[in-house]
C-alpha cells in the first residue's frame, strides 16, 4: 500500500520491522518493485542482495531479478542490468522484455535491437518498445517491418504504431499507417488528429475530425485544446458550441478548456452562458471551479470570481483553487485581498503554498512597492514552504526592485540567478529603465536580449521611447538603422476589447514614419 502511494521511507519501516529469516519471497520482491517505482535502485539493491539464497528460493527469484532489471533502467544504470540478466539462470518473457526496454530506455538502440532479435518468444510490449526504438532513429521502414510480423496484432497496435510514430516527427508514416488501417476505432482517429495537432497542423487535424464519424468527448476536447494551445480560443469556444449542438456531452476537461479559452478572449458573455450550463448539471468538480474562477479573474469580474471560490468547500479547495483567487485579486488591483488570501490559505491549514502561489504574491507586492514584504517572502520560501525559487520568482523580485527605481540592485539580481535568465527578466528591466529613463543599464540588458533573442524587436522599441524621452535623437536614429540593418520587423499586434456582447479588435500602437519625421525636424 505505501508503495503504491509513493510513501518509499514507509514502507521501508515495515519492512525492516521484519526479521531476515522472516521475509518471504514475496515481500522481497514487493520491496524490490516498490523501491524500483519510487526511483531508489540502491535501496532495490540493498533488498535483493539480501534475499534468502537457500535452494528452494533459488527457484523464484525470476521475478525478484526481473524487477532489479526494470530498477537499474531507471537508474540509467545499463551495465549493471546487463551483467544481472547474463547470470540468470531463468529468463522469461519478462526479462528479455524488461533488459530490451533498459536498453531502449536508455538510448542503446542498437543494443536493444540485437537483444530484441535473439529472443525466443516476441510478445506484444517488447514489440512495442523496439518500435518507439526504431521510430526514434527514424528507420520507418524496420518500423513497418517489425509491426507487420508482430504476433497478435489488434487495433489497438495499430494505433501504439501510430503513436509512436508521431511521437518521433514521423507524421507521414503515421497517416501512411493511418490509412493502410483495416478497421479504425474511435482512439486511432482521435490519436490520429491530436498527432497533427502537436505537429501544428491544424487545418488537417480539422479536416480529419470533420471526416471522423461520431467523435466522442475525448476527440472534441482533443482538438479543442489544440485550438487554444495553439492561440486559437475563439475556435476552441466555436468548437464547443459545435459539440453542444451536435448533443456531445461536455465533460470536465472540455468545460475546463472553453472557460480558460473564454478567459483569454476576456469573453464574459460566453463564460456565463458555459457557466450556466455546468449549474444545471449539478455539483462542480473542482477542475471547472478553477476554471471558472480563472475566467471570472480574468474578465474583472471579481464578485462572480469570489462566489466561485466560496462555492467550494473548504476541505475540497486545492492549491490551484487559492492560487486563481489570489491570481485574479492580483490582476484586478485587489493586492490586499490577495495578501488576505495568501494568509487565509496558510490558516487553513488543509494545503501547502507552492511556486504559482508565490508568483501571485510577488506581483501583489511588485504592484504595491512592498520591496521589504517581498523580500522576507522570497527568504522563507524554501525554509518554511519547501518551495525552491524559480526563474520566474527571480524576475518577479527583479521586477519589483525596477519598479521602485533601484534598476541597479535589479541588474545584479537577474545576473545572479543560478540559471540562465531569458529574455523575459531583461525586457522587465528595460521596462523599468523606461519609466526612470535610465539610458545606461537599458542598452546593458538590450545587448543581453540581441544575444538571446536576435529577432525580438522589444529592446530596440524600448530603447527607441527611453532616447526619445531623453530627446537623445541621434541615439534614436541609430537605433533605427541597426534594427533595419539586421533585419528586425516590429510587426503590428492585435488586441481585442469587449463592447457589450460584442470584440471588438484593435490595433495596438507602434512606429510611425511620422513618428521618426516630427523627431527628425525637431533635431534639424
């Protein structure tokens, strides 16, 4: 049972309250998998060295020796799983499928090939295995070859094949596959489309569905996520109307993906009307709540959003759930209710902060200039929340030491980071440096981006508004032509503001030429 529940140190107790001579076959080899699952093949080790060697247990510890291969192969450990199935003197389907697998696992492809060829009996997982094998080295035709002298071959191989197939960049194999199919279930079409989808090609992922008959919930919701992952939420939520009106149930993941598609369109309207109908089918799992709180954050409806928290009962609030209230507080500007929230959250008592948690408060805090607060949150992170700092906690403090104009200390911190920071932390500074027009430590982090990101066209626009602000025109003349020079387009944005029932979209303000002529006659 601990085993199972990932409680490895528990299970440990238990078996080590029991004496030597008193552990069965079976219990060894209970410790064995379980150390193997928890990723501890030192302890599986430990457990199988110690196992009885009397004659009459001699004689079943294949299952013992199978379960020390599978841990060496998590524990990237190939030769020491090499060197154990070379002294067996039994070896079943299990072994050979399990070393092949260690092999396989651990990119010894041609290891694994030869392994695979000298077994006696292939059964259906080790044929699986070697076809990921072959696909990853990109042989498609050994690929074919191996599944088509698979024993036992059903639909659902057919749709591993294709799997695995797209899995490794091989989309045309795969509808080759697809095509040549005898007999096609609802999973290997939905396979099928959620393959094009990840290769990003939508339009066919469409015209497949569109071909498909009877999608059910999982292809709808499929490509649906597709949709909004690819930046597409007004065809996620036209998607979803679809699926209502083609009597497709929605369940919570598709409910979950037009809400959160709702809330990057800012569509209030369609939100309710989903809103409306999850009340009617009853109690909510607590995934749509989320969403729906996300949704209303997002649209600034904070009355809806704080109703849709406190429709949750409090031993049923996960982490996800506190971090959306606090997260829609922060956007909203209702940064003391999200301290208030962060607060309640540890009186609670029933879940633990983690990084997004933090990320909400740091953005409360950059918002109010509360540098001192910020700080001791960041300290106590880890030694009270075990919760260790991310890249994105690094730019939230750097952000908030840019806001309150300490641009320098804000420089230092991003540099200082153990890991190496994007473009993200260096544009934050620069947008600092605009609003306390600071030339200099602008064009040190500019020269940061123009390495890390050369197309990006945000550190030349910043510096460009930073020289004209300072009337440094020759600055922003040159600045100009560098970006000419290197081939840098500041390509025009869209954005889209709700009238009523309607968006309406706009388009966000950029470079003029007459934005440079009035600059330039100003200079002459």
């Amino acid at each position: 049972m601990y085993g199972r529940c990932g409680s490895l140190s528990d299970a440990r107790l238990v078996f080590d309250s029991i004496a030597s001579k008193d552990r069965s076959i079976d219990l060894c080899n209970a410790m064995i998998t379980t150390c193997s699952q928890n990723g501890d093949a030192a302890g599986a080790h430990t457990v199988f060295q110690s196992m009885p060697k009397s004659r009459k247990m001699r004689t079943d510890d294949l299952t013992a020796s199978n379960s020390m291969i599978a841990a060496y192969g998590k524990a990237k450990s190939v030769a020491d799983a090499k060197r154990l199935f070379d002294r067996m003197e039994r070896r079943d389907e299990v072994t050979w499928t399990a070393v092949v697998a260690v092999y396989a696992q651990n990119g010894h492809s041609r290891d694994a090939k030869l392994l695979f060829d000298a077994m006696p009996r292939r059964g259906i997982i080790v044929a699986t295995a070697m076809l990921g094998v072959c696909a990853r080295g990109g042989q498609a035709h050994q690929v074919w070859d191996l599944f088509t002298e698979m024993e036992g071959r059903d639909v659902f191989s057919w749709g591993v094949l294709i799997s695995v197939l797209s899995r490794h960049g091989r989309m045309q194999d795969a509808r080759f596959v697809f095509d040549k199919m005898p007999l096609r279930s609802t999973v290997s079409w939905t396979t099928t489309i959620t393959a094009y989808a990840k290769c990003g090609d939508l339009d066919e992922a469409r015209r497949l569905f569109d071909a498909m008959p009877q999608p059910d919930v999982i292809t709808w919701t499929s490509l649906m996520t597709a949709y909004a992952q690819g930046g597409l939420s007004r065809e996620a939520v036209e998607l979803f109307k679809l699926m209502d009106l083609e009597g497709v149930e929605a369940d919570k993941y598709s409910f979950s993906i037009v809400l959160d598609a709702c809330a990057r369109l800012s569509d209030v309207a369609e939100g309710r009307r989903v809103h409306r109908t999850i009340a009617e089918l009853g109690p909510m799992d607590v995934v749509v709540t989320n969403s729906l709180l996300n949704m209303y954050g997002k649209c600034g409806n904070m009355a809806e959003a704080v109703a849709a928290f406190e429709g949750v009962a409090a031993t049923q609030r996960v982490v996800a759930t506190w971090n959306a209230l606090i997260a829609a507080y922060t956007e909203n500007g209702w940064h003391e209710s999200a301290f208030g929230a962060f607060r309640a959250l540890n009186l609670d008592g029933v879940v633990q902060p983690n990084a997004i948690t933090f990320i909400g408060i740091f953005t409360a805090c950059s918002h109010t200039g509360k540098l001192e607060d910020a700080r001791d949150y960041f300290l106590c992170m880890a030694p009270d929340f075990g919760v260790t700092p991310v890249a994105d906690h690094y730019v939230c403090m750097s952000d908030l030491l840019g806001r309150v104009g300490r641009l320098v200390e804000s420089e230092e911190l991003i540099s200082s980071m153990p890991f190496h920071p994007d473009p993200v932390a260096w544009l934050g500074l620069m947008g600092s440096c605009r609003t306390h027009l600071n030339a200099d430590v602008a064009e040190r982090a500019a020269e940061h981006v123009y390495v890390s990101d050369p197309g990006c066209p945000s550190p030349y626009i910043l510096l460009s508004n930073i020289y004209a602000a300072l009337g440094r025109t020759k600055d922003l003349l040159r600045i100009r032509r560098l970006m000419k020079m290197r081939g840098v387009k500041n390509n025009q944005a869209l954005a889209y503001v709700q009238v009523k029932d309607r968006l309406v979209p706009f388009a966000v303000a950029r470079w003029t030429k007459k934005f440079y002529k009035d600059h330039c006659s100003r200079s002459e």
